[in-house]
C-alpha cells in the first residue's frame, strides 16, 4: 500500500504543480492581452474588396525604442495597406470623392505626379473603381518604384527633375495629361455630335494625347488629376481614417503624435482629428534635410529668398528620405495643427532603420525611419512615461536600390555604423 500512497501524493503534488503553473499562466496570458487590447483595432470577420482591406491596420509598441526612452512609442503600420502604403488611403478617397462629384468619369483616367507611394496606391486601387491610372515620376526615384507601377497596369513616365516652378515638374506634366484626356473626350464628342463620324475620319484630325500616352485611346473616357498635395481628400483620409483610428486603438491615452510631410496629408488629418478629440494631445513634425517646414513650423517663415523653390536652378540634393519634405505650403499641410517640429538627418534615418531591423524586425522605409527618429527626439523632449505615436508608411522592399543598398549609401558617406541608438545620444546602458 506504501507505494500506493507514495504514487498518489507524487500525483497530487504533480497535479498542484501543472494546476498552478497553467493559473499562472493563464493570469500572466490574461494580463498581457489586457494591455494589449487597448492597441487591437476592431476585428472584422471579412473585408468587402480590395478597398475594404485598406485602413484599420495595427498600432504596435515598438519595443527597443519605448525600452530606451521610458515612453510607449506606438507605429501605425500602415506598411500592411494592400498597395503596401499609407497612400492606399488617400487613393481610395480621391477616387470616391471624384467619382462621387462627376469630375472623374467611370471609367476615367486618374493622373498623378508622385514621387511612388501615391502612384502605386492609385495604380493598385483604380481597377476596383473600374478606373485606369497614368503616372509621372522623377528619374532619380528608386526604379522599383515605377517598375511596381507599370506591373500594376498604370501608363508612367519618367521626368526630369526640376522646379515645381517649371511647366514640366512632374506634377505639372500630371496635371496637363488630365486635362489633354478630358480635351480628346470633348473633341470625340463634338466631332461625333458634328457630323457622326468617328473621330480617325475627320480630315486632319490627330490626337496630341496619343503621341505622349498609350492611356489616351479612342476610348477614353476623360481624366483626372488627383492633386495629393493640394486635394484635401487626402487631409479627409487621415482626419476620418488614421486620426480616429489611432485614437480608439489608444483609448484615447496618448500624450503626442509626430511624423513627417510630404503631401501634409497625414499630419494634417491626423493632427487636427486628435487635438479636436482632446488639445492636449501634442503634435510635432519630423522634417528631413533640405526641408522648409521646420523653418516655417518654428520660425514662421520657409527659407530665405535664395532657397524659395521657384529660384532654384533645379532640385538640390537634399535628403536621401523619399517621400518627406517640401519647400512650399500646400493645402493639406495648411491644415495641420502642430506644436512644434524637430529636424532629422539622413545619417539617423539610417541608422535607425539598422537597428529597428535588428533589434524589433522591422524592415522600414526611409520616411518611416525618419518619423521613429522624431519620435525618439520627442521622447527625449517631452520626458519619460508618455505615450507617443508615429506611422510606419511603408516597408523596406521599396528602397532596395537606395536606401538599403550599400553602394548608394557609401557615395554619401551614409554607410551605417551605429551598434545601438548613440547617433540619437542614448548610450547602450540607458537601452
Ligand atoms: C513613403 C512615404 N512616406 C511618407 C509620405 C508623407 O506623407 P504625406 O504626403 O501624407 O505628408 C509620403 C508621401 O508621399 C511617402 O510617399
């Protein structure tokens, strides 16, 4: 009976053990998912669609840099968009609200001049609207870029840089390609109306769209021009998406928001959505070399007479960041309610794009990067124990050919070198 008992008692105490391990367990599990609830968007079974995946994506604590600064530093991954950017935000509420108004015809074509983010977006999104999308780009963008955008079915093409000042600055060209598409709609129509022949049989007759795009055929139905940096559906994508998102995933507990510009869009809409929601919540800017809005931001002016964008013989070199920064106020931007703005380098956007990717896997883009360096620089402003937000635009996949290419970066003298965050002034004990 001895090792009856014996073998009962070892049960029993095995049972305690297993028991109490898996209450433990279950208290730690319980405790966890309390504190992370507050960052999960509401579940939705299914998605309605290509557009219907766009938006409500995850806020994440980014852990090496919230371990380092004392603050919860949260990122709107908004990398995980279907076009694999915030932009797919924005594409989708210009489409709808063109749409919507008449200025864009089914069937149209969406123009856009954009430096890749917006065009992919606006390329991956307008089939769903049964729309077509043309695309002019800068020929120093990364070719992925424009590569990704013609496999998506969009018409690109490839421009010089030169002055926004200049008749044939990208978004220029954009602009007059709408406008050609819509004069061939009314030139079909009226020649139709005339005399009821086709367009090809009236004597002398020659498309000028044709020539310059494929996007314009007989068939086109008119275009238009999205504008992202002066079409205020972009500051409504963020103001009626990102900004109430980030508010409800928080709970409403967050003390500060920072990020870059390009278009403005997203620290506009975001910006002015959390501070209406509660004005004590502090918004900043992040702005890269070669920027005005820092200027503008803390100063109250954008660069002096010399460096005006209009006076410049061509684009300087500025930043090797893409996507960020801008040396006039565009629409969307005016829209922005910010307290402040810090200025960051090439040199920290890169390191802090190596060590995200070793320290948390995040494989960023180099406006994402840019922004956890504004972050941090808030974190350091603002103090321990506040909870900060930022966006993760979009991914490394991008910026094979620039910003994670080794070559690229050492002609820049950029090659990273940092073991941890001292290029931001934290030493490694303090992280
Ligand atoms: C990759 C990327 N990040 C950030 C931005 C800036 O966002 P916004 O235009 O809303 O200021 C852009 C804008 O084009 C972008 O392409």
């Amino acid at each position: 009976m001895a090792p009856v008992r014996t073998t009962g008692a070892i049960v029993a105490a095995a049972s305690i053990v297993v028991l109490s391990f898996f209450l433990c367990n279950l208290k730690s599990k319980s405790s966890s998912s309390k504190r992370t609830k507050l960052f999960v968007s509401s579940k939705r079974k299914s998605r309605h669609g290509l557009v219907g995946a766009i938006g409500n994506t995850p806020l994440i604590r980014i852990n090496s840099l919230s371990d380092a600064t004392g603050c919860e530093i949260l990122g709107k991954c908004e990398f995980l968009n279907p076009g694999g950017s915030v932009k797919d935000r924005v594409a989708v509420k210009i489409i709808e609200e063109a749409l919507e108004s008449g200025k864009l015809a089914p069937g149209g074509v969406v123009t856009e001049g954009s430096a890749g983010s917006t065009a992919i977006s606006l390329a991956t999104v307008a089939p769903a609207y049964g729309c077509k999308c043309h695309v002019v780009i800068p020929d120093d963008v990364a070719i992925e870029k424009s590569q990704i955008i013609e496999a998506l079915g969009a018409t690109v093409e490839r421009v010089r840089p030169v002055s926004i000042t200049h008749r044939d600055h990208y978004v220029n060209i954009a602009r007059r390609r709408a406008s050609e598409a819509n004069e061939l709609v009314s030139k079909h129509r009226n020649s139709e109306e005339i005399d009821g022949k086709k367009p090809e049989q009236i004597n002398g007759y020659h498309s000028d769209g044709e020539k310059k795009s494929s996007f314009m055929s007989m068939n086109c139905k008119g275009g238009f021009f999205a504008d992202q940096f002066e079409n205020l559906a972009n500051f409504r994508a963020h103001y009626e998406g990102t900004g109430p998102e980030i508010w409800e995933q928080t709970g409403g507990s967050l003390d500060a928001f920072v990020a870059a510009a390009g278009t403005g869009g997203t620290v506009a809409g975001v910006s002015k959505f959390l501070q209406e929601k509660n004005p004590n919540i502090k918004c900043f800017l992040i702005d890269p070399p070669g920027s005005g809005l820092f200027n503008k931001v803390t100063r109250g002016v954008m660069y002096t007479k010399e460096e005006a964008e209009g006076r410049r013989l061509k684009n300087p070199f500025d930043t090797i960041t893409e996507g960020i920064g801008v040396n006039r106020i565009t629409q969307n931007f005016m829209m922005a309610k910010l307290d402040g703005a810090f200025q960051g380098t090439d040199r920290e956007a890169v390191e802090m794009s190596r060590f995200l990717l070793k320290n948390d896997g995040l494989f960023l883009g180099s406006s994402s990067a840019m922004n956890c360096v504004g972050a941090v620089r808030l974190a350091q402003s603002i103090g321990p124990g506040h909870t900060i937000v930022t966006i993760l635009c979009d991914n490394g996949m991008r910026h094979l050919s620039k910003f994670y290419s080794a070559e690229y970066l050492s002609q820049f003298d950029l090659t990273p070198k940092a073991s941890g965050l001292e290029f931001m002034g934290i030493k490694k004990a303090d992280h």
